[in-house]
C-alpha cells in the first residue's frame, strides 16, 4: 500500500472550538488520524465526546478551528460528493418515492454528464444493493425504520462516494433490524470496497464492523485516547463471533476504556 492510499484520510493536528452564547467551548483537541483506504473505522465515546463533530469536519461541513483534515491527497475544504454521508435521522424528502429520493441525489451529482438512461440505471443499481428494488415506488410514510435507512443509504452510495460517512444510522433502530442492517452493511462494503468512518455508540456494533476502533476521551476538549485494531478474519459472521475469545476481548477492551480510561488518554493516535 503507497503512502496515498494508507493515509487516504489524514487528520493531523485538528483543534476544533465553537462560539457560543456562553462564550468559547472546545470540542476537540489535538486530533490526529490517518485512515487506509478500504478500511472500516468507527468513532466511539461517551455523549458528548465529539465524534458527530469529528465526522462533520471529515464531510467537509464543518471547518476546523485549526489543522487540517485532507482526503485523497486534497484539503477537505467544503462538502463533496467523493464523502457520502448517512445521518441517523434518514432526511429522505417525504412527497418523493424512495427512486425518486435517490435519483435526486444522482441527477444532482451526474446530470451533467450522463445521459437519463444511465441515471436511471444508477439509481436501480443503488437500490438493488441494499435490496430495495420492491419498494422503489413506494413513499416515506409507506416504509419501515429500517427500509428509510436503507434508502438513505443507497443514496449515499449511488454517488459513489470515495468515502462512507455514517452518523449513527442504525441508532434509533430496535435490535433486530439494527443486526440485519449491520450485516447487510458487511455484505456492501465487502462488495464496494468503500472507506469507511461511522460513529457509534454500540460497543457490538464497534467490534462487528470494524478494521480499527477509535476511542475519544470525554469532552470538553476531547481527543482520541486509544485506538484498538480489531484483528478478526473477513467475511463475519455475528453467531460464530459470539464464541470467538478474540471478540470478547476486543469487547472487553472497548468497555475498559469508556468506563475506566477514558478521560487519560494513553498515547497520540497514530
């Protein structure tokens, strides 16, 4: 792996302080990450750590206080259609249909470009993928928790970002819905390569998707303690994984820090 490509995403020296009524609040300090690409991170901490913070100025929709934050050899300046985001509130426009919702997005994108037979073929494409080629008609209020966070996904994936942004998405999704979306997850990132950098509460959720583990002190001015690799083989499996020693140590060690370590970080992130 060149040197592009294992610092795909590099944060280095990122400081990051809002103005507020009450005055100045430092929400980040001395954040520095470099992210390979093709990897799976996820940002883990307690409330108010600030990891939506951290993955916002990775968007671009955020501008740091200090640092810089670059992708694919270019200064994240702004937002851009190579960093696909996915909040965990869906915002798909609820008069659209769950094709037209994505289709936006690669009319948005594409247009300009390419002729309405190749968006239309995007678009299925997108659909196809998180397996919602049924429900294309199909408006908001007609769908699942589930189906909508799929949708939102797709549309993230129809610009075929280089980089995957998730901010929680499976958060407000009961148990089983949230399992079957994170391995539908697994299957589409194996399938699409992508980069990915998801914010999460869940220590499962962490250790199942996960090539490293980012864990962020508490706030105010938070910054990353440690960072756990998380050497478990690919394709995974949740069941097998559920017996493997090796998950419940990786578990185990999440927890440690989030309950025991989280406000002494240990060492400068690598």
């Amino acid at each position: 792996m060149n040197e592009i490509d294992s610092k795909y995403i590099a944060v280095s020296q990122v400081e990051m302080v809002f103005n507020t009524r009450k005055g100045n609040f430092h929400a980040l300090r001395d954040i520095n990450l470099n992210v390979a690409k093709g990897e799976f991170i996820t940002l883990i901490g307690h409330s108010g750590c600030g990891k939506s913070t951290l993955l916002n100025l990775i968007a671009g929709l955020t501008n740091a206080t200090s640092g810089t934050l670059i992708c694919a050899n270019r200064e994240i300046s702004g937002p851009s259609p190579e960093r696909g985001v996915v909040f965990q509130n869906h915002s798909l426009l609820p008069w659209l249909t769950c094709y037209e919702n994505v289709f936006l997005a690669v009319e948005r994108v594409f247009g300009a470009t390419e002729n309405n037979t190749k968006l239309q073929k995007r678009t299925m494409q997108a659909l196809s993928l998180v397996g919602l080629t049924h429900a294309e008609k199909k408006r908001p209020n007609e769908i699942s928790g589930g189906m909508k966070q799929r949708v939102g996904i797709a549309r993230a994936l129809a610009i075929e970002p280089k980089v995957l942004l998730m901010d929680e998405p499976f958060g407000a999704l009961d148990a089983l819905t949230r399992a079957h979306l994170q391995d539908e997850l697994l299957k589409i990132v194996a399938k699409t390569q992508s980069t990915v950098v998801m914010v999460t509460h869940d220590v499962d959720e962490a250790v199942l998707l996960s090539d490293r583990i980012v864990m962020l002190t508490n706030g105010p001015a938070a910054t990353i303690g440690e960072i756990l690799k998380v050497d478990l083989e690919r394709p995974r499996d949740r069941v097998a994984l559920a017996q493997n020693p090796k998950y419940a140590e990786y578990r185990t060690e999440v927890l440690e820090f989030l309950y025991h370590r989280q406000s002494h970080p240990a060492h400068e992130a690598a």
